[in-house]
C-alpha cells in the first residue's frame, strides 16, 4: 500500500509506490508472475529515496524536520527510556504541556528527561500549544534540573520546538526572562548534561534546553536563531524568499558541525526518521549511552569549567 507524502520533494516516491501497487494488483487479478518487474521497482524506489534523501537542501532538511509523522519526545520516552515518571507543575502558575519531562532510566543509568512535544491533531496541537512553550514550561524544566543536580543525577534534552511562544500572557508572565534564567542556571548546573535537537529547534525556546556539555542532532533535524520564514520577512519582507533564508542561515546539523556549534549527528534511516522510529530510536539510544557514560567521569568542577569554555568557542572565527 503506498504511503501518502506531505512533503512536494517526495511525489516521485509516490508515484512509484503508486505504480508497483498497480503492478501487484494486476498481477494479482490475473494469475501472472510478476516477481522480476516488481523487484527492479523495488530497487529502483529504494534508489530513488537514497538519491532524494543525499542531496536534501536546507529548505527540504526544514520540512522533514517538521514532518507530522515525525516522532516526539513522547515517543522517545515510550521506545528508549523506560520506567518513566512523569512530573508535573513550575511550583509558581502551572503545568504547560507543551514541556514534558520526569525521571526515567536508560542503559541501566537514572536520568532526567526534558523536552518539547509537539501534537499530532488539532485537539492535541491546542493542549500542547503546537510545542511553544509559556514561561512556566521553562520554569518547570529548570525546577526538574535542579532536582536531578540534587540527586547527581544527568540530564538529557529533547529539543523540538518553533520557538517560545510569543503571546501577550507569556510575555506578561516574563518569558524572556524564564529563558535567559535557563540559560544561565544551565550554564553552572554541577551534573552532566546531553541536549539533542530531535526535529526543530528554533531561537531562544530550543536554546533554553540547549546549553549541555554535549549537542546532539539528529541527521534531518534544524537548529538556528529564526524561523526561514522569519528571516525572509525581516530580511527581504518576503517570506517566499525562505529557500534562500534557509542557506543563508546554515541550519543543518552538517553546517553546525562544520561551525562547531554541535558535537555530534545521529544518522537517521533513508527517507527520515518517521520512516522507521525504531531503528531511530536505536540510534539515538546508543549515542545518548556512550556520551553519558563519558560524561558521567568528569567531576563537577571539570564540567562546568569545560562548558563555559564550549559556548566560549561558539562563534569565535579566524581570517586567513
């Protein structure tokens, strides 16, 4: 059965899929042996997938980083982590949903889970506010962090979000400065910390749960200052001009490792990682483990000290 595509760049992947369907059932409907023409499609597909997928643009990586079918923090937690506690409230106003995170374990080790989620239907995309948080979600998150410092206990963040949302409530309730109080509490935190930007990370709403001793992104996810659209309406006042803002912004996970903004990509299966959330999952898992484990030997002091010296580096750049 073909697998309807959201996405403009992958309507070749479904007409294909569309024509070996027809093939199967004509095959089928009159008793005849197609087995040599459906594996050349087979593999014709499975090459025409590599082929999309190794030559992505920036503003291609952008709509798979947002792809609806994507997964979420939710279902990280659910394939992953296990034994998860999920805790609630910022102890100031109250929950948001748009953050989720709680104690939960992986290779064996007690760690503590933060990160946006997303919704997958209206109803959903309301209660978790299309993954934007308020101020208290931030605050909620720090409060967690704090919690696991108490316990010596590593932190790991999911990153998927647009950004903190902007609304007039958020603003009175002090959404920059819930922010840049994560951001500087982050910053001494005495226990290690992991973030991977698993889909988009945009602006100070990613950058609140970014500032770790390691940066991980997933190999289609995003992670930049602004929105493409954004910055082609501020820069250009023309948001069609996205494309170009997306190149200019060099938001791919391999643009930021180039720049040394991030330490590490998670290679993600052929046709992204709503293709096959497992084998993702598996990937992530195993990367979270190992840098875990080397982080785990580094006394609180040497931490601290070498994250300052991390985000010292970021932007620092040299002529020849």
């Amino acid at each position: 059965m073909a697998t309807a595509y959201t996405l403009e760049f992958e309507k070749p992947l479904l007409e294909l899929e569309r024509e070996i369907d027809d093939l199967k059932r004509v095959g089928a409907e009159r008793d005849i042996d197609i087995s040599q023409e459906l594996e050349q499609l087979d593999t014709k597909l499975v090459v025409l997938r590599q082929h999309i997928y190794q030559h992505l643009t920036p503003i291609q990586r952008v709509q798979v980083a947002r792809h609806p079918r994507r997964p979420y923090t939710l279902d990280y937690l659910s394939t992953i982590f296990t034994d998860f506690i999920e805790l609630h409230g910022d102890r100031h106003f109250r929950d948001d949903p748009s953050i989720v995170g709680g104690w939960a374990r992986i290779g064996g080790l007690s760690v503590m889970v933060i990160g946006h989620q997303k919704g997958r239907d209206t109803k959903e995309n309301l209660k978790r506010n299309f993954g934007m948080p308020h101020p208290e979600g931030y605050r909620k998150a720090l409060r967690l962090m704090h919690q696991a410092a108490k316990f010596s206990a590593p932190v790991v963040t999911l990153i998927d979000t647009p950004g903190a949302y902007p609304g007039l409530g958020a603003e009175e309730r002090g959404q920059s400065e819930a922010l840049a109080r994560n951001i500087v509490e982050m910053a001494a935190l005495p226990t290690p910390i992991v973030a991977v930007v698993i889909g988009e990370g945009g602006s100070g709403g990613a950058l609140a749960l970014g500032v770790a001793d390691r940066i991980l992104m997933l190999e289609n996810s995003v992670y930049s200052v602004i929105s493409p659209e954004g910055c082609a309406a501020i820069l250009w006042k023309d948001a069609s001009q996205r494309e170009r803002a997306a190149e200019a912004l060099k938001l791919t996970a391999p643009d930021l490792e180039r720049l040394g903004v991030i330490d590490e990509i998670i290679e993600e299966p052929i046709g992204g990682a709503h293709t096959d959330p497992e084998a993702t999952g598996e990937a992530l898992r195993g990367s979270l483990v190992r840098n875990l484990a080397e982080l785990r030997k580094l006394k609180p002091d040497k931490l601290i000290r070498r994250r300052a010296e991390k985000f010292g580096r970021i932007g620092a750049y040299s002529e020849a």
